[in-house]
C-alpha cells in the first residue's frame, strides 16, 4: 500500500484492532474466570513476576514489566490457548499468486474427485480463493482432540 493508501485505511486499521483485541481479552478473562485451577496458577506466575526486583529497588521501568511479562510463560499459554477457542477473527481467505500450486491432503489414503481420480493435492490456479477456517480448524477433534472444545 502507498502511504496514501495507508493513511486512507487508519480508521479501518483502528477499528478492526480495537474490536478484535477487546473480543480476545474478554473472551480470555471469561475462561480464565470459569476455570479456578487456571485462576490460581497464573496469579502464582503473574505474583512472582512482581516479586523480581530491578537494581537498587528502584521502581521497575516499562521494559522491565514488558520483558518480565514476556517471559511468562503460563501467561502466553492461557491467552494463545484462549485465541485457540476464541479466536476473534473466525475465517480468512488467501489468493493464489502462482500460476499453479496445490494444497496437500492429510491424509494418507487422499481423497476421489469429481472425475473419479484419487488424488493427495488440492490443485488450485492463480487467482484461485482458499477460505480457511480458523474456527473450525481450532476446534478440530482431529487435531485437537476429543477434548478440543475445552479451555486447557
């Protein structure tokens, strides 16, 4: 985009943004308020942030709680495992840009086209449109589990 272009869409980048990661915080704080195991170990981990220190007790800089937040790892579990249930953004679709390229199938016995040949790959052209969707993919008990619509 053009820095025209970029400055035209500010409004829309504002928006989507704010819609988006609100969505996500409060669908993470709703599953994290259901699940008091969860509740109590991230307090644990988020209290023990607090209790570090920076040199001669001075109060801690922003890069200090920024990096300190970072490297809280049970925090970026509880909040990737609630995007993963979550996600704020449900599908998305991607165009192909080569002249031809495939998609392969997972599974190992592939699939029978419409012309009866059994194939591995999905053959998609430029300019073909792949919807992907997130949602269904996140919840998958394929890849997930039979679990895979619970908050881990």
């Amino acid at each position: 985009m053009s820095e025209e272009e970029v400055l035209c869409q500010i409004s829309t980048f504002f928006a989507a943004g704010h819609e988006t990661t609100s969505s996500a915080l409060t669908w993470c704080l709703y599953a994290v308020a259901k699940d008091k195991r969860v509740q109590d170990r991230l307090r644990k981990a988020l209290r023990e942030l607090e209790e570090e220190r920076t040199s001669e007790n001075q109060p801690p800089t922003t890069d200090d709680l920024t990096d300190r937040i970072m490297r809280c790892t049970y925090l970026d579990w509880v909040v990737r495992e609630s995007l993963r249930l979550h996600a704020p953004v449900t599908n998305t679709m991607r165009v192909c840009m080569r002249e031809e390229d495939s998609i392969p199938v997972r599974d190992e016995t592939g699939y029978v086209d419409a012309r009866g040949k059994r194939r591995w790959e999905i053959p998609v052209r430029k300019w073909d449109i792949i919807s992907i969707p997130i949602q269904a993919i996140n919840k998958s008990q394929v890849f997930w589990g039979e679990d895979a619509t619970a908050f881990r």
